[in-house]
C-alpha cells in the first residue's frame, strides 16, 4: 500500500511529459505549393504560305568537256586554271611532228598523182584526133579516157588527204570553244593523251548564269499539278538558300522539266536557271530551292512543343479562364518550320501551354507565363 502511494508522483509526471510531447506534436498544416509557372502562347489565324524544299546542285550555263581529237604527247599549257577563257583561246598544244610528215607523205602523193594526170591528159589529148582520122582503134581511145579519169581520181584522193592531214595538224592546238572560266588541268606537260578518253582535258563552264538541278518527288509534282495544272512548277514564287544559310538576291525561273519519272528513285528531275553577274554561284555547289507552293489562309498555328502526339493521336492543354490546364484531342496539318498547323481542335483566341517534355496532370491550376513567339512566315515544311 505504501509503495503504491509513493510511486504516484512518478507516473503524475510521466503523463504530464507525454501530454506535453503531444502537445508539441500538434502542428498547422502546411500552405498548398505556389501553382507552376507554365510557358503560354495565345492561338491566332495567320494566312500561312506552304514552302516545299528540295535539295540542288549547280551547273554552268553550258559545261563543255574539252577532249583531245588526236592520241599525242602534251607539249604545252596556255591557261592558267580558275581564269575566264576566250572562244577560240589556245588551251593546249600536242606534239605535232607525227602529223607534219602525214603532210610532207600527201603533198609527195599529190604531187605524183598531178605528175600522172598531167601525162594521162597528154595522151588522151594525141589519141583522140588519131581516132576521129582512124588512125587509131576505139579501144585505144577508151583506154586513154579511162586512164585520164583514174589519174584525175587519184589527185583527188591525194588532194583529200592532205587536206585531212592537214585538219588533223588542226587539232594539235586545243582551243576554248565557249566564253567561260577553265577549271583545273586533268593532264600536265609530258602526258599522253588519247581520242575522247573517258577523262576530259578540262571542263570550261559559262558562268554568267547558272543551273540548278533537284529533284521533286512523283506525289509532290501530282500534287502540285492537280492544284494548279500543267506548269504548275513554273509558277512558284522560288527562293534560292546557300550552304552558308543565306538567301541568293539574284534573279531566278523555273526552266523545264523533265520528261519521265526516274523508275528508280520514283522522282522528277527539275531545272531552274539563276543570273550570276557577282559570281557566287559554280558549279558543283550544293543548295536549296524554297517553292511557295501553297498558301493557307486563316490557319491555327502552334508551336511544335505545345502539341503531344502518342502514335496517330495529337493532344493540347488549353487554359480556361481560371487558368486551369485541361487536354484537348486536335487534328494537325502540315508542320511549318518549328511550328505546326491545327486543322480541328483550337480556336481563335484560345491560350495552349507549351509544355515540350514537362508533365502536369490535367485540371491543375498554372501561373501562365506569356512566351514570346516570333512566328516566321517564312518558315518551311518538311518534305
């Protein structure tokens, strides 16, 4: 009974201690997070030009092969390579000694069929009046006229080849056959060439104007001519872009196309011609040609990292007024640059979050941040 009475005190303060921890315990419950701060781009209509690009090359105005007529030594080189050349400008000189004795052999063989004729004339000259007196046979005669046509023949044929020789003699001198610049020598003094090898001299290209190859793919010219018809092509406002990203000023049209889709590649191949009076453009260079191919008029345009796409399915989250985010299934069309049209889903004036990688469960409240966005009309689709 004692040791019951004197141990109360002790468990008095065991409880006071445990009321007191308790008590401390009790707390107030934390403030709610602040709401995220989300990127945000108000939808607006825009009239929208469609750019197609296509990938090209560049050629000269003319590219002219040059070739060697004649198999022979090169003896010398009159250009300097990269220079502008004259028509007519002397290029390269052959060994021509092998083509001088072919003229020395014809001008003996001429000389020697004229010898003939002359006597074969002279004969004929003494039998005919014999013959007309009876003196001599009819045969004789025919014989003297046959021989004096077959000596006449073979100064012909010795005049032929001199002439020939001579013309062969021609082509010991290479020359320019267009106004252009020279590109670098396949050859050097001291090789041997020969007739229309499969490696040319050089290649002289016309540069006051140059031509762009590409090619556009057999759904995109349907397509184009579907749209606009035969020669849809040529009526493409077009835009020429460098390697270095800058936009070529000089004047440029569509010039043809070709006549059949390539079975192999299943494309056309296009050619369109640009003024170069500054030189900027030689061939072999790589660049792009922009067409404006289309124009849509009044179209809701997005950024490409508000839009979410799982396979064939496209997602939004639009804000409302109390700046609640909810997802909205819409339906897109061609992508513009960084930018992407909406064809169903959006209206004007309604404000998107541009989320990119970022995940915020639908119906949260967001602090709306307004993103600046320069919209480039320029922009282009991909092909």
């Amino acid at each position: 009974m004692n040791f019951q009475v004197m141990h109360r005190p002790g468990l008095l303060i065991v409880l006071l201690l445990i009321g007191a921890l308790l008590g401390c315990g009790e707390k107030e419950a934390p403030a709610p997070p602040p709401p995220p701060d989300v990127n945000v781009v108000a939808v607006g209509k825009r009239n929208v030009p469609i750019i197609s690009e296509y990938i090209g090359q560049t050629y000269g105005a003319t590219d002219v092969e040059i070739q060697s007529r004649i198999d022979g030594w090169v003896t010398a080189i009159h250009f300097k390579e990269g220079d502008r050349v004259r028509k007519g400008q002397l290029l390269y000189s052959l060994d021509d000694q092998p083509l001088l004795n072919d003229i020395d052999q014809a001008k003996a063989r001429l000389t020697s069929a004229t010898s003939t004729h002359v006597k074969a004339r002279s004969d004929l000259s003494r039998v005919e009046p014999l013959t007309a007196m009876n003196a001599l046979s009819k045969r004789e005669l025919d014989a003297a006229q046959a021989a004096e046509k077959a000596a006449a023949s073979e100064v012909q044929a010795a005049q032929a080849a001199l002439n020939n020789a001579q013309v062969r003699l021609g082509y010991t001198k290479v020359k320019s056959p267009i106004d252009g610049v020279i590109g670098i020598s396949n050859v050097q003094v001291g090789d041997y060439v020969r007739i229309m090898s499969s490696q040319p001299l050089n290649t002289v290209s016309a540069l006051g104007s140059v031509r762009v190859r590409f090619s556009v793919s057999e759904q995109d010219f349907l397509r184009y001519t579907k749209a606009k018809g035969s020669g849809a092509l040529s009526n493409f406002p077009m835009e020429l872009v460098l390697s270095d990203g800058t936009s070529f000023t000089e004047p440029g049209r569509l010039d043809l196309t070709n006549r059949e889709i390539d079975p192999q590649t299943g494309s056309i191949l296009v050619q369109a011609v640009f003024q170069n009076a500054r030189g900027l453009l030689k061939p072999g260079q790589y660049v792009k040609l922009r067409l404006t191919t289309q124009e849509l008029k009044d179209a809701i345009v997005v950024p490409q990292q508000a839009v979410n796409q799982m396979q064939e399915v496209y997602m939004v989250y639009v804000l409302n007024e109390n700046n609640t985010i909810s997802p909205r299934q819409v339906k897109m069309g061609p992508r513009i640059g960084a930018n992407w049209v909406v064809t169903e889903g959006l209206r004007d004036g309604e404000r998107v979050a541009v989320l990119g990688s970022t995940s915020i469960k639908p119906d949260v409240t967001i602090y709306p941040v307004v993103m600046p966005w320069n919209y480039d009309s320029t922009s282009v689709s991909t092909r």
